[in-house]
C-alpha cells in the first residue's frame, strides 16, 4: 500500500485508465482508493476542459466534441465494485482504525463523484439546447433546461469544495441563456397557435393552429411543434398557467361576457385539417337593430329571462366545445394536462360567475318569500351549469347555481338589503333640506313607543304633565315617561334622518327567526342591512353638508339633531325583538357600540360653527374686547360720543340674537339654553370686564353706561321667550328660564348694573 503512496498523480492517472474493475478490485483497499481518487482528477479535468471548451472557445477544438458523461459512467462503476469490495472485506480487516480511515476517503470519493457528475449532466443537457431549438424539439430542450436548473441548484452546496466555481459559472450563464432563447421560442410558438384577431372592436377572432412549421426567421423546423409540444415545453419552464390565463381572459372578455348580455350576437366555428377559427361578430356587426332584447331588457320579464338562459346555454356550449377540442387540440386534458384545463375552466368561470349571478340569478328570485319554495324558476341556469359540467370546465368546489339554489333565502334577503340600502343611500345623497319636528307632541318616532310612526301626529296621546317644566330637565315630564319609553325632546331633525330611522324600524322588525332553515343568517343579513344603513349615514351626511356645516348655523343644527336623535333609536332598537331572535344573534346583535361615534359627530357638527359664531361675536364687539378702553374713554371724553362702541355693541348682540332665534327653532329646549348661554357669555363677558374697570363713574355716566349695556341686557328674553315651533296654546306655559344657569357671564354682568344704578342712586340723594 506504501508504494501506491509514492507515485505522483500523473503516474497515477496513467496507469488508473488502463486498471479495469476486476483489476481494481484485486488491489488492496488503500491502493483501490488512490486509483479512484486519481480517476476523479482525471474526471474534474476532462469535464472541465469540455465546458470551457464548449462554451468559451479558447481550448483545443479536439476536446470540443467529447462527452464527459462516458468517463464519469465509467468511473462510476467502478467506485460501485469497490465500494462492494470494501464493504465485503471490512469485517475481515484487523485494524479497525485503517478501515474507518477507508470508509471515510471511500465517502469523499462517492461525493466528488456525484458532484462531476452533476457538472457533467449540466453540460450536457445545456450544450446541444440551440440546436434542439432549431429543429423545433422545443419538448425536448425545455425537459434540458429543467433538469439542468435542478442540477445546478443541487450542485451549489458543493462549490468550491468538490468542484471549481468557474465552470459552474459559466453553465449558470449558459443556463440563463438559454432559457431566454427559449421562452422566447415559445412565446413566437404560443402567439402562432393562438393567433387573437380584432376588427375595430367589433368582430373577434381566435384562430387555433394545430401545428407549426418554421420559426420565426422562416427556416422549417425538422418536424412540426404541435400544441402538445407547446404545453409540455411550458409546463416545464413554469410558463404554462401564464398563457393559459391570458387565453382565458381573451375567451371570457371577448366571447363569454358579450355572449351572456346578448346571446343572439353572431358566432361561427370553422374547421379545417391544421386549424380551427372561432368568431364573433362577423355577421351581426351591422345590423344591431333586428338583434332579441338584451340583457337588460329580458331581466325586466321572467319569461324572457329564462328564454335568455336557454339561448345562452347552446352559445356557452359552442364555446366552451372550441376551448375543449381546439385550444386543447391533440391533448387528453383527462390524463395530460389536467390540473391546467382545470385551471383554465376555473379563470373562465370566475370571469363569468359575478355576472351571473348578478344579472341571471338573482333577477330571478323570487320578490315575495312565500314563492322561494319554488325552484322551476332556476331550471334554466341548472341547465346552463350542465354545459360546463359536461366538458369538465367547472370545479366541484366553484361557486355554483346548485349551490346558490341552496341559499335562495339568503339571496332574496340580500337581494332586498340591496335595494333598501340603495333607496337609503338615495335619499341620504338627496338635494331634500327640509325638516320635520320630532319629540314632544310633534311626530313620536320611538322604538319603544305604542304610539303611531313618523308623519303621524300624537294627538290623542295623554296631556303631558307639567309641560310648564323644562322637559329637559324634568324627563319625568314627558309623557312617553310614563309608560317606561325613552323620552325625545322636541327637535328638528332631516327628513333623510327620519327616512333611515324609519327603514330601521321597518328592516329590524324581519330580523325575527324565519321559519324553516336559514333563520339566523336571514336574521343576521337584515341586522346587519340596518348598521350598515346607520353608517352610510355617517359617510355621506358630513360629505354632503361639509361647506353649511361650517357657515350655516340651521344646517348645523340639524345634523347634531339627527345623530341625537339615531342616538336615541339606537340606544333602544330592536328591544322588543330581541326574546324572537336566533340564539346567535341574540347573543351579539347590538346598536348601542354606534352611539359613541354617533355623539362625536354630532359634536363635531357644533364646535367648529360655535367657534365660528364666537370669533364673529368678539370681532363685532371692537374696543370692548380692549382692557381699560371704557375708563380711559370716560375720562377724555363724554360718553355721549361712544356712538361706535354703541353700534359694535348691538351688531355682536344682533349676532347672538339671530343664532339664538335659529338654535331656539330647531334644537331642543336644553341645548338651546346651553348654547345661548355660551354665546352670552361671549358678549357679556367683555361688557362686565369694560364695566368693572370703571370704578367710580358720575351721575350721568352711570345711567348712560346702563343705557349703552341695555342690548347685552336684551340678550335675556332668549332664554325666557317660547321657541317659535311650539303651538300657540302652549306658550304659556314655557315657563323663562334663569339666564345666569347657562350664562356663567350674566351675573358678574348683573352685578355691575345693580352697581351703576346704586351709584346714580347715591348721585340722586345727594343731590336732594
């Protein structure tokens, strides 16, 4: 074994090419695996030298045309004999340290071996690949192409270990080459196949070629690429789905769709020996005023809606028949292919089931729920179904008619929450800016009330009790009190707002279990039709009356009156139902996690237009807002020539006036006070300062001072006035309220008249 040691490697690889297996064998397990480990030099070298010489062109041309993969076979078989040997003579070995010594130099070799050989295979499944594409064995070069990846990504884990990164290399770039030049190939193949024709938009073609003859520079290929040999080389490459998918949207988009909005729309299969050619169009592009009623116009009648779908079915078959037996010409989409039929059938069905859905199947459920037991209705889209059955285009777990048929509840009652909310969303984006009185005696519109509905007046409704009291602050007053309902205060809210509350009066009264399966999602789809009503009300309201809100204190007033008064209905609707509702929508239904976001916008409604008002106010006032101005002007000058201050002081007090006359119109009482008193506040506020820094005016200049504050002192009857909507019988009884109870500002104001009068007083005694 020593000897083997000795020799250099040339000698070595000299005389390991002669050695044959039974040779081998005969050597001594050190001399065996010297031999081996020689041959693989000798591999490494001879493949190496071949890819360079391939692909680089700068070797001896004598190497150009050797096949590496003869010498790895070869060495292969023999590291299998002497693994064999090993392993039979391992158990009669002595030395037990020289045999796990064996084994190990043993596994190096088997890993160097399986690495060559990688490269080797690499090489030649990428070196013959132009020529291949030349004569059209494009099934072929894509199956290299394949394995030749496979081979390179197994080989990265051995690089530069086993074998050297330039080799390795240089196939990946060829790799990368080639399969450009391929996909290029057969996207040229792909678009002469499927050859997609357009007139003007009007007239579709789809000619499918069964066979191909010449690239595209013109040079026939040895043999023809058929459509099999398309599919199979995309399939390889990963690139079949793509143009499966792109022929499914053109068979959907330009045959399909048009095809179920007007089945009598011309349609023409031709066949020939090496193509077929499918067209719409052709004959009926000119003569668009004979064709039968479209889409449409048949989902206006029953009876010609079901004509449409019988129509449909023969045109969809004729379709589908040219995708199953052209498109798929020579291939058996049963055994080859078959997960990428199935995946065409599924692209063209997802394109069309929306649409049918939509425009076939719910038109024809039925209105009323009594008649949705009958089926005969859906027996023409069962049969239009039947013809993507038939041809295998319709997965068994796609959204299917069958399918539909067995929620025909859950249609009718999404079909309807679809037009009710439709309508509310109509009216909430309604030009309507009329108002109507709620709350009080005015039209009672309570969840929790016997009483009639909206529009209707509650005159036989008992006399309220101590209506003389502020109904806000007395609720007991109210004469919903008494029988345990909710109270409204009277208020002005939108007819768009008593329009939603009256749909979610009417929807929420079907959300009761229906009998039969079905209750509880029929239940839970109207429940969810009347949030979804509240919220398109929070979505389009504030978009629709953002520029009044800001600047029209009416508007304003009335959406903070509208989210008041759904916060009311919300907080109570669906009571009585509840005890009648499906377990599980017993158990989550609720409204009242709206209120929040509903008092927020009625909040947001306000506080800008206050702001506003405030600014207003404060600007109007002039020098009243500058400390000492009053006592530096009555110590120059008479306040006789106070004739600005005195017209500041009436436009701010006119500015409060017209803002309390409009929140007295239309908020309820208690709001109103409140914002009254915070727009008093704004203007009696200054005054009292102004007044406070005069501190020890004249006779005439305090009754002059009472004089010129007398229109901040007008300001008051806004809190003991009626409000102009309350009926004439009952103005009597609107009891004033305290102005110095909202107005934090009335009573420092109050008392500096009370020290002006008492000062003039003083004045007068003296005097006599």
């Amino acid at each position: 074994m020593g000897r083997w040691h000795r020799r250099s490697a040339a000698a070595a690889a000299a005389a390991a090419t002669a050695v044959d297996c039974a040779e081998l064998c005969g050597l001594p397990a050190g001399g065996q695996l010297d031999v081996l480990e020689a041959l693989i030099e000798q591999a490494r070298a001879t493949t190496y030298e071949a890819v360079n010489s391939h692909h680089r062109d700068f070797l001896s041309i004598h190497v150009y045309a050797q096949d590496p993969l003869d010498e790895v076979a070869t060495l292969n078989d023999k590291y299998e004999a002497v693994r064999a040997h090993v392993a039979a003579t391992h158990s009669d070995e002595d030395n037990i340290d020289s045999s796990e010594a064996h084994a190990r130099r043993l596994d190096a070799v088997g890993r160097a071996l399986r690495a060559i050989g990688r490269l080797a295979r690499a090489h030649a499944n990428l070196k013959d690949i132009d020529d291949q594409i030349l004569h059209g064995d494009v099934a072929v070069a894509a199956s290299s192409i394949a394995e030749a990846g496979e081979l390179l990504q197994e080989l990265g884990a051995d690089v530069p270990q086993l074998v050297g990164a330039e080799p390795v290399g240089v196939l990946q770039g060829q790799f990368v080459k080639k399969r450009a030049a391929l996909r290029a190939e057969l996207d040229y193949l792909a678009g002469e196949m499927y050859r997609l024709g357009d007139d003007a938009g009007a007239v579709h073609e789809l000619t499918v070629s069964y066979c191909v003859a010449a690239n595209y520079d013109g040079v026939p290929y040895e043999s023809g690429v058929t459509l099999s040999d398309l599919f199979f080389a995309l399939a390889q490459l990963g690139l079949a789905w793509d143009v499966a998918g792109r022929l499914a949207a053109a068979v959907a988009g330009r045959w399909l769709v048009p095809l179920l909005r007007n089945p009598a729309e011309s349609l023409a299969v031709t066949r020939a020996r090496l193509f077929a050619t499918m067209s719409i169009g052709a004959f009926s592009a000119g003569r668009r005023d004979a064709a039968p009623p479209t889409l449409p116009a048949a989902a206006a009648s029953r009876a010609l809606l079901e004509a449409h779908c019988a129509a449909l079915r023969a045109r969809w078959a004729t379709v589908l028949r040219f995708v199953r037996d052209e498109m798929f010409h020579d291939i058996n989409v049963e055994e080859d292919h078959a997960e990428l039929y199935a995946f065409v059938g599924a692209r063209l069905w997802a394109a069309v089931w929306p649409l049918v859905r939509a425009e076939l199947l719910e038109p024809l459920v039925p209105g009323d729920v009594d008649e949705i037991g009958d089926m005969q209705c859906l027996v023409p889209l069962v049969e239009l179904e039947e013809a993507w059955l038939e041809l295998g285009l319709l997965a068994p777990d796609a959204p299917s008619v069958r399918g539909a048929a067995r929620a025909l509840l859950q249609m009718h009652v999404a079909k309807r929450r679809r037009d009710l909310l439709t309508t509310v969303a109509t009216i909430l984006a309604s030009e309507d800016a009329n108002t109507v009185t709620v709350g009080g005696e005015g039209p009672v519109i309570d969840v929790l009330c016997d009483c009639a509905g909206a529009g209707k007046s509650n005159k036989g409704a008992a006399k309220p009790k101590g209506l003389a009291a502020d109904p806000a602050a007395d609720p007991a007053a109210d004469p919903d009190a008494a029988d345990g309902s909710l109270a409204l205060a009277r208020c002005s809210v939108s007819v768009q707002a008593q329009t939603l509350v009256d749909f979610a009066r009417e929807t929420i009264g079907l959300t009761q279990a229906a009998d039969g399966g079905g209750g509880a999602k029929t239940a839970a789809l109207y429940f969810h039709a009347v949030r979804d009503a509240f919220a398109l009300y929070r979505c389009l309201m504030p978009a629709r009356w953002a520029t009044e809100l800001l600047v029209d204190p009416r508007r304003a007033f009335v959406v903070h009156n509208d989210c008041e008064f759904i916060c009311h209905h919300l907080a109570a609707l669906g009571h009585r139902l509840r005890d009648r509702w499906p377990p599980a929508l017993r158990a989550t239904a609720a409204f009242v996690d709206v209120i929040a976001a509903y008092r927020a916008l009625g909040r947001s409604c306000l506080t800008p237009l206050l702001a506003r008002v405030r600014a207003q106010i404060a600007q109007a006032l002039g020098p009243w807002t500058r400390a000492g101005w009053l006592r530096d002007h009555l110590a120059a000058a008479p306040l006789a020539d106070a004739g600005d201050a005195e017209r500041c002081l009436a436009v701010a007090c006119g500015v409060v006036a017209q803002n309390a006359r409009v929140a007295a119109a239309h908020l309820p009482r208690a709001t109103h006070l409140r914002l009254a008193g915070l727009l008093v506040d704004e203007a009696a506020g200054h005054v009292a300062r102004r007044l406070q820094e005069v501190e020890a005016p004249s006779d005439s200049a305090a009754r002059a001072l009472i004089r010129l504050v007398a229109p901040v002192l007008s300001l008051e009857e806004h809190f003991a006035a009626p409000r102009p909507s309350c009926p004439q019988q009952h103005q009597h009884h609107q009891r004033p309220a305290p102005a110095a109870k909202y107005a934090a500002e009335w009573d420092p104001l109050q008392a500096q008249i009370r020290r002006l009068g008492a000062m003039s007083a003083i004045h007068c005694t003296s005097v006599n």
